[in-house]
C-alpha cells in the first residue's frame, strides 16, 4: 500500500527542546517519513545525527512499500545528487 505523502522531517530534535535520539527515533518510526532534513554545526554533529537515523531505521522492519524503495542514504560529507 502507499502512503498518501511523502513527509520530509525538519527540525526534528526542536533545537534541542528533545533529546535528539528520542526525536530520531520516533521520526525514522514514522511511516510516511521519506526524508530528514537536518543543520548540523560541524562535521562530527553531522555524524551523530546520520549514525542515529541509520540505527533506527535500521531496526525497521522491511517495507514492501515503493515509498521506500530507491531509498538512499547520504553518507557524511557527501551530497545527494537526486
């Protein structure tokens, strides 16, 4: 089945008004979550957050959804092209 949107998460951790596991975590669950978009102050930030996200989703169990098929995650310092 799909899902009626394709959600791009920003802001998830609300500058810092949750704690950013508990926040990533509860994001990566979602499942109309397709993309997170994050700021991030410096490179070793930048992979905490990534190392977080892949944790989670990770533990997701397999989604015979299209929605996530082609799915790619972008690894620190590198830039999406799509």
């Amino acid at each position: 089945m799909q899902h009626p949107a394709r959600v791009i998460a920003m802001s998830v951790p609300g500058s810092g008004a949750i704690a950013p596991r508990e926040a990533f975590e509860w994001v990566v669950k979602g499942p109309y979550v397709r993309s997170i978009l994050f700021g991030a102050f410096s490179h070793a930030n930048v992979a905490i957050t990534v190392s977080l996200i892949r944790e989670f989703d990770a533990a997701r169990p397999p989604s015979p959804s299209p929605d996530r098929a082609g799915s790619r995650q972008v690894a620190p310092g590198e830039r999406d092209a799509g």
